[in-house]
C-alpha cells in the first residue's frame, strides 16, 4: 500500500436493526468520522476526510467499501474535494463498493472542484446483488483562476462501472478536457460551467416513477438543463448542466427526498458539514 497517498477500507452489517462497522482501516491522507444515525431507522452515515485540504501532483487514493446483507449505509464528504494543479502527474482515485443482497448505499460526495491546471481520474466500481439500493451522485466544477476563465483545468475524468450479480449494467464515462475541447460548443457543456450527475438503482423505479420525477423538474427549466433516462435495470440516471452549485443540489435533494419518500417510506437525513 505504499504507492497510496490515502487508502480506506470500511465493512459495515446490520446488528438488531442498526448498521454498524464490521471493520474500518485507513491510513495516510484519508480518514473517516465516526459514523452518526440522524434518525430511527439504523442507517449510519460516515464522512469522509482529507486532512490534506487537496489533491496534489500525483496523489492516489483508494477506497473499498462492502456492505453486508440489509447494511444501510450514507457516505458522503466533510468538504469539497480540490484537485490543484498537477505539472508531473495527474492525481487518481479508485473507489470500489461491494452491495449484498438489501443493502442500501447512498455515496453523496461533495462536488469535485479543478483548479488552474489540474488532471484528474477517478474510477468508481460498484458491485450489487439483486434486491440493493443504490443513490450515487456527483457535481464537477471548476475552481478559481488568475485569469477569470471558467475551466481553467486540463482534465476531470470520471469513470462508472456497475455490475449487477457480476454483469456490467452501467458504463459511464466523463471526459472534461479543456486543453483539447471547446467546453461551451454543443454536446459538451452548452454554454455552462456545471456538471451534475445522479444513478439510482432501485427495483421499483419504472416509467411512472420517471414521469413524476419529471414533473418536479419544471421550476428549474430556466436555470439548468435536466436529461432523465432509464437504465437497463430498474433504476435511472440523471444528468444537470447548471451554473451554480447550489442549482444542482436543490434538483438532487428534490430527488432524493421523493426517492426516500417513495422506496422507503421516510425522509432523508439532513447531510450537516461544518
């Protein structure tokens, strides 16, 4: 584990009704909180560290995550993750989550930020049995610059994998790439400077489930572009292109809120960061 800036593994199972860690191990730049329950429900919700303050030339990191049977669990970051300029080598994170069967994940990072020069890759595998719930979600934005530009970074990548009792079901791919690319031209970012996305995975989601989401959808016409499709499996993904971070949270919390509302019968817990 030497060629890790921070490495984290966390196993979590339920006991009497309550999620608790099976094992938690970390070292270097990457630590995790104690978990907090916001509610009776037993879901424990752990935040994420970087004692570092930001992702450097060539750091790497890896997270491993396993869930066992009905484990419920939040995971989500203290702050933003900052990727600063990267001259030698790009910094990388690989993160691979391990749902069993009635586990319930939801990874709500904070939005990933590239500053002036920065390249950045991050892999994220999730394996699922049938029967799991997954709400996974990110915003990518750009930092500040000397010069006022909006991507100011050379590269954010972003890869997803999903597999369903071992088949791929979910490949996704974001390439943001403003040395090479014109970031305002069609197809690309349309004339805005954020990025969200949001995959959810659930078996009761299917084209009635899409058509309300849609529905509350329409007071955010004239700030944000919104694009919904189903998957393969049940479930679906979203993508927003906003200028302000915020505009992209409230449509994502709108989300999750009629997605706790509607799978689980309960409200999700306010995400408190200080």
């Amino acid at each position: 584990m030497k060629d890790w800036t921070g490495v984290l593994r966390l196993g979590a199972e339920e006991r009497n009704g309550k999620t608790v860690a099976k094992n938690v191990y970390f070292q270097g730049a990457f630590k995790v909180m104690r978990p907090i329950y916001h509610d009776e429900s037993g879901q424990a919700c752990y935040y994420l560290l970087n004692p570092g303050g930001g992702y450097l030339d060539g750091d790497r990191y890896q997270m491993k995550v396993v869930l066992e049977k009905q484990a419920k669990l939040t995971l989500t970051t203290q702050g933003a993750t900052k990727i600063y300029k990267t001259p030698q080598k790009h910094a990388y994170q690989e993160v691979e989550f391990h749902l069993k069967d009635g586990s319930y994940l939801e990874y709500i990072p904070d939005p990933l930020i590239g500053y002036q020069d920065a390249r950045y890759k991050q892999k994220t595998v999730i394996h699922m049995e049938k029967g799991c719930t997954l709400l996974y979600s990110d915003i990518i934005t750009s930092g500040w610059s000397p010069n006022g530009e909006k991507f100011s970074y050379d590269v954010l990548q972003l890869l997803n994998e999903i597999y369903m009792e071992d088949e791929l079901v979910v490949y996704d791919h974001i390439k943001l790439n403003p040395a090479n690319q014109g970031m305002n031209s069609l197809g690309v970012m349309e004339g805005f400077s954020h990025l969200g996305s949001m995959i959810v995975i659930h078996e009761s989601i299917n084209h009635e489930f899409l058509d309300r989401l849609y529905q509350t959808t329409s007071t955010y016409s004239k700030q944000c572009k919104i694009g919904i499709s189903l998957l393969p499996i049940p479930g679906f993904t979203v993508r927003v292109f906003a200028n302000t971070t915020q505009n992209i949270e409230r449509i994502f919390s709108d989300f999750h809120h009629m997605i706790s509302q509607e799978c689980f019968n309960k409200k999700p817990s306010f995400l408190r960061k200080y």
